[in-house]
C-alpha cells in the first residue's frame, strides 16, 4: 500500500512540477556566476512548495471533516476540468504562462523564487487536493514525503537543464500535451474509484 502510494506520488509529481523545471532553469541562468545561487533556489522552491503542501493538506482537512463521505469523489471533477482547460488552451495555442515572463525583472532570491513558486502551484494544489480525500492519512504523509525529497531532485534537474538548452526545450514542447492527459486521466479515476454517478 506504501510502495504504491509511493509510485504514485512520485508520477503526480513528476506531472504536476515538469513545468518548473522550466522556470528554476531560468533562474538558475540569471543567477549564473553568483555565489548562493544553488542554494537560494533550494530554500525558496522549499518554501514556495512547503506551502502549497500545506495549503492542499488543509483545504483537504477541511474537506473531510464538513462534506458528507459521498461527496468526496466528485473532487476528481477538478483535475478533470483542470486537464479539459488545459487541453483547450493546449489546442488554441495559448501560452498565458509564459515561463520567461515569470522570472522576467526579479532577482535570485530565496523569497522571489518562493512566491514565483507558490502562484505557480493553484494547478498542484487543485490536483492534489482529490488526490489527498481519496486516499487515508498514511498515504497522504508518504505523498508529502515523497513530495518534498522530490524537491530537491527537481531543482538539480533544472540545474541540469539550464546548461543544456535542448533538453529544456523538449520539455517545453510536449508538457502541454502531457499535463492534460494525465490530469483527465486522474480525475477519472477518482470518479471512477469513488463511485461517483452511480459508476
């Protein structure tokens, strides 16, 4: 039960955060040649995420503790709406989230990178919240814990990408395709699981 919540963290995190890959190898571009700089990033992805953590875990108490058991289930409408929206902007061609947009004026610090982190995290905190009242508390701490030692791989990664322009540019060309399916893909299976619309 722990190995697959495992597993299945590690996927959802991999799926939700490929995107900011992206963004910390920019930062790690503009801080390039200063001192610090691995570690102002590290501290401020761990603070930006910490509090997406906390915020999908408290959304998610408050959740189990006021909404009949039945409910629950139909939080898996969220990510799929979530991946329906993303695969509509995917198909316009819309690029509202403009990575070097993100990062554009602000300097290489612990709290930039944290509040850059934190407004990029409605989409995780949304996806994980369904995640989170469809699982039981243990699983929910192994999720955390897996979450947040996937931090600092993470950041590594985007050390990695900023000194290698193609790799970050196929992330770039097929996240948007990715996200979507897995995130419809998420909320069907916490419909389906949950026994929501009599499935």
């Amino acid at each position: 039960m722990i190995l697959s919540s495992v597993l299945q963290a590690i996927g959802l995190f991999i799926v939700t955060n490929i995107d900011d890959i992206i963004v910390l190898s920019l930062f790690f571009a503009r801080g390039a040649g200063q001192r610090g700089t691995t570690a102002r990033i590290l501290a401020g992805q761990y603070l930006g995420f910490g509090g997406i953590l906390a915020a999908a875990v408290l959304v998610t108490l408050g959740a189990d503790a006021f909404l009949p058991p039945q409910a629950i289930p139909y939080f898996g409408l969220v990510p799929l709406f979530l991946g329906i929206w993303a695969a509509w902007q995917a198909w316009r061609g819309d690029n509202d989230d403009d990575d070097e947009a993100k990062v554009s004026g602000k300097n290489v610090g612990v709290l930039t990178v944290a509040a850059v982190t934190f407004a990029n995290g409605g989409d995780n905190i949304g996806v994980y919240v369904p995640v989170f009242l469809s699982v039981g508390p243990a699983a929910v701490i192994a999720y955390c814990v897996v979450f947040l030692a996937l931090v600092a791989v993470l950041v590594v990664m985007a050390k990695f990408v900023a000194t290698r322009r193609p790799i970050a540019e196929v992330l770039e060309r097929w996240e948007h395709v990715l996200f979507p399916i897995v995130l419809i893909g998420l909320g069907v299976f916490i419909l389906v699981e949950g026994g929501a619309f009599g499935f």
